[in-house]
C-alpha cells in the first residue's frame, strides 16, 4: 500500500489527508489563528511552522508503512522574511491584510502578472515590511510565502511552484521566470526568492530532523499549485468545457482552457500546461459566502438548523428559493456567462444542500456533480500531485 499526503493551506484552516492512492484514510483541520492590529492581519510564524509539521506527523502516524510524498496547494499570496537558514524574521502577512500600494505603473500588468492588481499581496507586503522592518532585508534574508517555506523546512530546498508563483506577483508567467522590473523596483536579488519550478516536480526529500515513524529519508517533497487548480485535478475537471464551482467565503469558478487567456475580471492560472495539458481561468465572487450568511441568520436565527430550515424553504418556494436563484444567476452572469459547459462539479458548503444543487442545475443547465471529498478537495488534489511527483499512477 502506498501513502501520500495533501495539505490545502487554506485562508482560515489547513485541510490534510492521508491518501492511499484510491480514499482518504485520514483527514485533519488545522484552524489559523490571526494576530489583528488596524489593517494587518498576520499569523505567527514559528507557531503556524510547528503546527503544520504536526498535522503532517499525525497524519502519518496513521498510515500502515513508509509515505512516499508529500504535496500542498494553498490560497497563495501570504508573505514573510526568513533568513539563510529558514529562520522566520517576521510574522506572515495573510493575503487578508488591508494595507495597500498604488499599482505599479506597468501597462500590461495583467498579461504579465497572470491576474489582475489584487491589492498585490506579497507585492504590497514587502513594501510594507520594508518600511517597518528594514534590517530584516539585509544580508541572506529570504523572502518567501508559507508555502515555499514549508516546503525548505521539509526537504531543505527552497522552491515556489509557477501556480503558487502567480499570485506571489513577481512572476512573469508569459516567461515562467521573475519579473525583473519588479525585483528591482522591491530591491529585490533573485537568489533571495525560492526558485520557480512546474507543478508536480520533486523539491527534494525530507530533512532528517523531520524523520520518524513513516516520515522516511525516501519521503519526497513535491511542488503543488494555487488551491483552486489543485481541487479541479481531485475532481478530474481537465479538460476545456468542464468547471469546478468552489462555494466558500468566496465563490469561485474554475475552467480549463486549451491557451493562455488574459481577460478583464478573470484569473490565468499554469495549471496543467507544463504537463502537456490545459491552462485555467479563474472567476471569483468576493465574500458572497459572508452575505449569504448574514441573510440565513436574519432568516434563521444562529442555530445549526438553520442550513436545513433554509434548503427546506428553498425547495418549498418562497424567499428562500428567490435569494437560491438570485445567488445563482449572479454567479452565472460573472463567471463564464456565455459557455455552455459538460461537467460542472461542485463542492464547499451549498453541495450539502439539495436546493442549491437543483437550482445551479436550472441556472447553469447541466448536470451538476457533488466533489465526494468535500472541504478536503484541495488537499486531495495536493496528494495526487505528490502521486504523480512520485511517478505513480494517479
């Protein structure tokens, strides 16, 4: 039997399984605590260090023999300084932040970049760093998201994955290498930035301070993706004119299409490509989740019944079935509103409600399909990506 393990370093949880090849054996949520002052929003980095490698020794701890890889995709875009030897310097710098720069003055950012100017993410965080923190810049000090940094202090290399890489917002993805402009504009060195490989390659294998149990010197560290991307290769959504809909705080479509696609409003992400396969493009509906809460609450009440009562509702008729409909149709006309797809698959919240499935299938007309993995389909993707970076069957 072989293992495998996925992370999904999610925005306020990391999701992990233990895979075998074929189910989940055992699965794992890790909440993310938040230090808030004013417009920052950081985590601790030690503590977020030390409990990722423990989420991945538990879920070890319960395999029947030796895991072969370990892989991870994450909602990318958060940012911290370590030094030559993986030393955190500062906290990280969640995505959430609220601080923000002017955007660089770069006409075809958009082509460049791969995704429009959001906020910027480590963009905006190293100025930002740079201004409070200016020592931590000096000498062999790295800079890095909590995903390449995980990856250093499970194998010792430092790599960021051209998917991960895109909303790190120093790639250029038309060249899948560093934008020079912007590393100099940050006074930026290339050396200081992990180096940028294809998804599903092999970093390295683990650290000895990592091993233990089933943590072997065999156990190989593999390059994932952005977490949208990741979740489609657990559902199998590969191929042009199938989409993966993600229903969380935000609702995000998620297409494969056969060329590189730069369009107003929407993300382009490597995802297949360097594999022989498609592009994606990437559609998100910002916080509906939290405004779809909010109604459902005013409606409902707080209790745990109130999902229920509101799919009841729905399915009867009525208010509940109107705001079911309106969500939908929104959603329709943001993402992808002129293409007529073969296979949407579902997952997050609403693909535990009846009502929702029944209406995005009126709205979309199509079929629509339930991920089996649930809030762990990213992980799964991350853990087929360790699969193929190990070069078995996935």
């Amino acid at each position: 039997m072989a293992y495998f393990i996925g992370l999904d370093l999610g925005t306020g949880a990391t999701k992990a399984v233990l895979w075998d090849g074929n189910k989940i054996v055992k699965s794992s949520s890790m909440e993310i605590n938040f230090l808030r002052d004013g417009e920052k929003v950081t985590m601790e980095s030690n503590s977020w260090l030390e409990k990722s490698l423990q989420q991945i020794r538990s879920l070890a701890a319960c395999a029947d023999g030796p895991v072969e890889a370990i892989s991870m995709c994450a909602a990318s875009g958060n940012t911290l300084v370590a030094d030559e030897k993986g030393h955190p310097l500062c906290n990280i710098v969640s995505w959430l932040d609220g601080r923000k720069i002017e955007v660089p003055p770069v006409e075809n950012l958009h082509d460049i970049v791969g995704w429009p100017w959001v906020k910027g993410f480590p963009y905006t965080h190293i100025k930002a760093l740079q201004k409070e923190f200016p020592e931590i810049f000096k000498g062999e000090s790295r800079i890095c998201m909590n995903n390449d940094f995980l990856q250093y202090h499970l194998c010792g290399s430092w790599a960021l994955d051209h998917s991960s890489a895109t909303p790190f917002y120093l790639q250029d993805q038309r060249t899948f290498s560093y934008y020079k402009p912007f590393l100099d504009d940050l006074s930026l060195k290339e050396c200081q930035l992990s180096s940028l490989v294809p998804s599903c390659t092999v970093i390295g294998n683990l650290r000895k301070e990592i091993l233990g149990g089933n943590l072997t010197e065999n156990t190989k560290v593999v390059a994932g993706s952005f977490d949208h991307p990741s979740a489609a290769r657990a559902c199998n959504i590969t191929k042009e004119g199938e989409m993966l809909i993600s229903c969380g705080t935000s609702w995000v479509g998620f297409a494969p299409v056969k060329a590189r696609t730069v369009k107003t409003g929407y993300l382009s992400d490597p995802f297949m490509v360097h594999e022989g396969g498609s592009w994606g493009l990437i559609r998100s509906w910002s916080k509906v989740g939290l405004e779809l809460e909010e109604w459902i609450v005013t409606h409902y009440g707080k209790e745990k019944d109130r999902y229920q009562k509101f799919n009841d509702e729905a399915l009867a008729g009525g208010i509940a079935k109107e705001k079911m409909l309106e969500a939908c149709r929104t959603f329709r006309e943001r993402a992808f509103p002129e293409t007529k797809f073969s296979r949407i698959v579902l997952c997050g919240g609403p693909s535990e409600s009846p009502a929702w499935r029944k209406y995005m299938e009126e709205v979309w007309e199509a079929e629509i399909e339930i991920s089996p993995f649930d809030k762990y389909t990213g992980a799964v993707g991350a853990a087929k990506m360790a699969m193929k970076g190990a070069d078995r069957n996935v």
